[in-house]
C-alpha cells in the first residue's frame, strides 16, 4: 500500500450533489468531530482547509460506526445495526447510491472523501470489521490478536489520513515506502494508550471487553478480575508498564511520520502525538491509574498549551509554503 504525494490541491467533490449540500454535509461532519472527537479534535482542526472537513468527514463515518456498536441492545441488535451501517457505506462508495435521506447527513462528505483523495476502500472494511469484534465478548488470547485489532479500528484510520494529507513533496522513494508502515505503528500507539486508558471502564462492561491479552495476563499470573481490582498492585503495575512499553516503543520506531508527511499536516499530527503521549506518560509514571483513582487525563491547560504550540506550527508551516 502506498501512501500519496501532497494533496494540497484535491477539492473534494461528489457527482450528483450540488456544492452547497456538500458543504452541508461537510458542516455535519464538522460538529460531530467537534463535539465527539475530544483529544483528537485539539489536533484535528489544525489541518488546512479542504483536507481538515476531510478528515472530519472520516471521524464522522468512524463515529457513527462505533455509536452503533456501543449502543444499548442485544448482540444481534448490534450485529443488525453494523450489516446496515456495512450496507450504507457500499452504497456510499458505489456513486453515492445511499437513501434520498442521507443526503442530508454525512455521507456525502464523506463518499467525496473517500473518492477525491483515493483512500483505500480496503482500509475503511478493516474498520468495519474491528467494530464487529466489539460486538461479542472482546478477548484477545494472544499478543498477534491485540496487534490485529489495533490495525483494524486505528492504523486503519492512520492510513486513511495520511491519504488526506499526503507525503511532503520530493521525499524519496523508500520513505514514500516506509510512510504507511510508520502510520501504522503511530496507530498501534494511539490504540494501546486508549486500551490502557479505559482499561477499568472496559473490564466493567457487561460482558467485560478484555483487550489485554489471555497470553499476557497469564505471564503475570493475573486474571483479569485481579487487575481490574488492583488485587497484586506489584504484578499489575507490571503488567501496565509492559503494555505502556510496547506503546512507548511504537511512538518512538514511528517518530518520522511528522518530517514525512505534507508540512503544512505535521502541526495536526504533532499535536495529537503530543496529547495521547502524555497521557501514557501519566500511566508510565502512575499504572494504578488505569484501575484506582481518577481517569488518565490531560488537564484542558496541558491540552491547550499542546494546541497553541502546534499552532504555532502551523502558523510557520504556511508562512514557509507562501514564500
């Protein structure tokens, strides 16, 4: 799979839809990522224009995967609602063949995207099928399984970006070859955090959703009732610090995504690095916090120090592309 030159240039467009019901449907897209998308959005809305709707337009698709799993229902409730949002998208990457209905929602957007900057209709059935897994009683017996899922619900969505923002202009070939490996693995990174991060709120759910692997847990001697209640503090602060390496080490082997895509991109990317590795860092410094005290959190002062640096990134980034 290889990742696209600069895409500085690319307007999105639909056949069949007038620009002004796409900009609505962009609109739409917009609000979702601003009221759902939370640390990704500090980085997220630092994209230039038209690609920054663009990625809007894939969180809004994303979102509205994850809703229908996550909501209330029986397993088959949710495995109906997956088959329609499945069906949905088809016919979105079909022409935009949806329901007269969905013209007024996000698909649009989001079938433009999709079409206008060439992402990889592959990636976007990875993601459906890591939504599929949420569905059932989530268990990952070994280590390669957590890899797969970290594949099909965030490297996917790595990929699918670095489509929108595309590769710095003269970058040679072999890391035009190497840009979606380190997509993937900053995915990888983004996904263990979040894992780590919500490990109490996952081991509640009923069924419990156990993303730690059985092979992992056993080479700790812990079950995973014991390390939602903290019941041998030294094995599971081990075991947390084992899985925060393995991230640890995915956000340093892909530290050269930023130089590799387009540079007026790197601030969106920079940011939202930033964040998701500082909470891992909390974890790092604290693993108990994944299961005792308050949530793994930035403060909004942290978080906005972040978004002003990466600010002034981009503030530079197109001073550098103007001149």
């Amino acid at each position: 799979m290889l990742a696209r030159p600069v895409t500085a240039d690319v307007r999105p467009s639909l056949r069949g839809v007038d620009p002004a019901g796409l900009d609505r449907s962009f609109a739409l897209c917009r609000a979702v990522a601003r009221s759902r998308a939370r640390n990704f959005y500090y980085g997220l809305k630092l994209t230039p224009e038209p690609r920054r709707s663009a990625v809007y337009a894939v969180y809004a698709w994303m979102r509205d995967g994850d809703d229908r799993v996550d909501a209330a229902g029986t397993a088959a409730e949710k495995r109906t609602a997956l088959e329609r949002f499945a069906a949905s998208t088809r016919a979105a990457l079909q022409s935009g063949q949806w329901e007269p209905a969905a013209r007024e929602s996000y698909w649009p957007a989001f079938a433009a995207t999709v079409g206008s900057y060439q992402i990889d209709h592959a990636l976007l059935w990875s993601m459906v099928d890591g939504l599929a897994e949420d569905i059932e009683p989530v268990a990952c017996s070994t280590t390669a399984d957590l890899e797969r899922y970290c594949y099909r619900v965030a490297s996917t969505v790595g990929l699918a970006c670095v489509s929108v923002w595309g590769l710095r202009p003269g970058l040679s070939p072999a890391d035009t070859a190497r840009a979606p490996e380190l997509a993937i693995r900053r995915g990888h990174a983004f996904q263990l955090t979040n894992i780590l991060r919500d490990l109490a709120e996952d081991l509640d759910q009923s069924p419990p959703r156990v993303y730690v692997p059985a092979d992992t847990l056993a080479r700790h001697g812990l079950s995973p009732a014991q390390l939602r209640a903290w019941a041998q503090p030294q094995r599971c602060a081990a075991l947390v610090r084992e899985l925060a390496g393995v991230a640890a080490a995915h956000y340093a082997a892909s530290a050269d995504l930023e130089r590799m895509i387009d540079a007026a991109c790197t601030p969106t990317l920079w940011a939202m690095t930033r964040i998701y590795r500082g909470l891992l860092s909390v974890i790092e410094r604290d693993p108990a916090r994944v299961c005792v005290g308050p949530r793994v959190r930035l403060s909004s002062a942290h978080k906005g120090l972040i978004a002003a640096w990466a600010t002034g990134r981009a503030h530079l980034a197109r001073l550098s592309t103007s001149s």
